[in-house]
C-alpha cells in the first residue's frame, strides 16, 4: 500500500478492460487518494481518481480482478457508485 515512488503498471492485453465510474462521497483530494491505494491493492488494476470531476478511471486485467470486486472495494471505503 503506500508505495507512492513506484508507479503500478499493468501489461495491456487485448482482455484488459478499461471503465470510469461516477462516485459520490468523496470531500476532498485525499478521499481520490484512498480510493485509488485501495483499488491498485487488487491485483491486475490501475486506477485515477479525479476528486473535482467525482470520477475514477480504471484500468484492470478480468482475468485477475472481478467488476465486483473493484465496486465492493469502492463501497467498503465508504464512497457510492453512481
């Protein structure tokens, strides 16, 4: 987790899948900072959360991680799916 020097990076396949989802309950830049620690735990996820637009982009491997899981991740942070 808090591995703020080495940027994650994922191989892109042709499987590899990208979404941005609308959240709600994000109060400030450090809630976009959570989020994305949390989801690039997951293993095969890279994410970028935008707090002024209320959005994150995410970029992840279905073959390692679930949709469900990056939405449980999101809503066990406390932050809602739009």
């Amino acid at each position: 987790m808090f591995n703020f020097f080495k940027p994650k990076t994922i191989s892109i396949t042709p499987n590899t899948e990208s979404i941005t989802l609308q959240l709600s309950g994000l109060h400030c830049s450090s809630c976009a900072v959570n989020i994305d620690l949390a989801l690039e735990d997951l293993p095969g996820v890279i994410a970028k959360t935008n707090y002024a637009k209320s959005e994150t982009k995410i970029t992840f491997d279905p073959s390692q991680t679930s949709l469900d899981a990056i939405h449980f991740t999101i809503r066990d942070l406390g932050y809602n799916i739009i």
